[in-house]
C-alpha cells in the first residue's frame, strides 16, 4: 500500500459495515456504500424499501445482548487480572494470626480495593477505547454484527471513543438507566451517550 492511500480517509459502508477508504465508496446522500452492496443497495432504492438515504440502525435489542456479552469478556478478564495484582500485593494478615492490628487490615483492605478499583478501570478504558478506535465495535459489538460510527458513517477517533467511554460508564449509571432506555423512542436508537458524543450504532448484518 502506497503513502498516500495509506494516509487517504476510512469510512464504513453503511449496508455491510465493513470500512474502506472513501474513494472506493459511492457516496448517497450522506451514506457511504462500497461496491459489493451498490447493486442491491440501489434496487432497494428503486422498490422503495429505502426511501431516503441513511445508516442501518441497530436495535435496542441487539445493542442489549452486546452489552451483556461485553459484561461477561470484562468480568472474566478482571477476575484473572485482579487475582494477580491481589498476590502481588503481598500476604493478608488475619486477625485470627495475631500479627494485624484493626488499623492494619484496614490498610490492605484499602491497598487491594484501592488496586482493584485502578485495575478495573485501565482494563475497562483499554478494552472499549481500543476496540472502538481500531475496529468500530468491542467484542460483544462484533457477536452481534454491531459497529460505533460516526452521524456520516465513519470511524471514530481516539478522542471520540474516549469521551464515548466515560460518558456510557459513569455519565449513564447516574441516570439509573434513562439514558439508555431513551434508545426506545429515539428513530435512530440513540442512547444518551450517543446524542452527547455524536456516535450512531450501525447493524452490519
């Protein structure tokens, strides 16, 4: 691959999902459509079963069972992870030994939580920006056939991944819920973080 084609911008066809570079992507309205899905695309036009030009919006439900398998990957992978930061923080002193003062087992109570709670949250960060920022979707997003795009269909940028992540993981929980449920009676099933952070979940199958 050349420099320049290397260094040309990427956008995902909003039929398939798969990502190209925009000169290998016919452009309609403000969609993006590879080759491989132009044909049918535009037949689907002509029947009418697309009357406007837009991206292929996952469900609330599909979107449900991602997060869920998200959740099992993140639990699994901070049980191993947490295990080893937990035997490295060195012996537990028990009470019943006669070797730890109240103050003290407060202070390893303190030291392996306080870890845990780091720990968590690097390995949450690294596992959503990452994924979001390389490939479009984590790897419950990728079972389901969803990606995160932007509003035009495109990639989004490390910064935009990251402020996705915080806002689904700590901006979302203070809304006990809402700002997912508002996905049920939005037309482009949009979440809180998904208005704020100017992402869409696209459906690539």
């Amino acid at each position: 691959m050349s420099e320049t084609s290397a260094t040309q911008p990427q956008a995902y066809c909003t039929q398939c999902g798969r990502q190209f570079s925009v000169d290998d992507l016919m452009l309609f309205g403000q969609s993006y459509v590879c080759a491989d899905c132009k044909t049918s695309f535009l037949q689907r036009v002509r029947e009418g079963a697309i009357t406007t030009p837009g991206l292929r919006y996952a469900s609330f439900g599909i979107r449900f069972v991602a997060i869920l398998i998200d959740a099992v990957v993140l639990f699994i992978a901070s049980l191993v992870v947490n295990l080893i930061f937990s035997v490295g923080a060195g012996p537990f002193p028990f009470p019943s030994s006669g070797n730890a003062s109240p103050a003290e087992l407060g202070a390893v109570f303190a030291r392996v939580f306080g870890l845990s709670f780091f720990v968590n949250l690097g390995l949450g960060f690294a596992y959503y920006v990452f994924l979001l920022t390389a490939c479009g979707a984590t790897l419950g997003k990728m079972a389901v056939g969803v990606k995160i795009v932007t509003p035009e269909g495109g990639p989004l940028s490390f910064g935009r991944s990251t402020a996705r992540y915080f806002c689904a993981n700590f901006l979302e929980p203070l809304t006990l819920g809402i700002g997912y449920l508002i996905a049920l009676f939005d037309d482009q099933n949009r979440t809180l973080h998904d208005r704020i952070c100017g992402t869409r979940a696209i459906a690539t199958r």
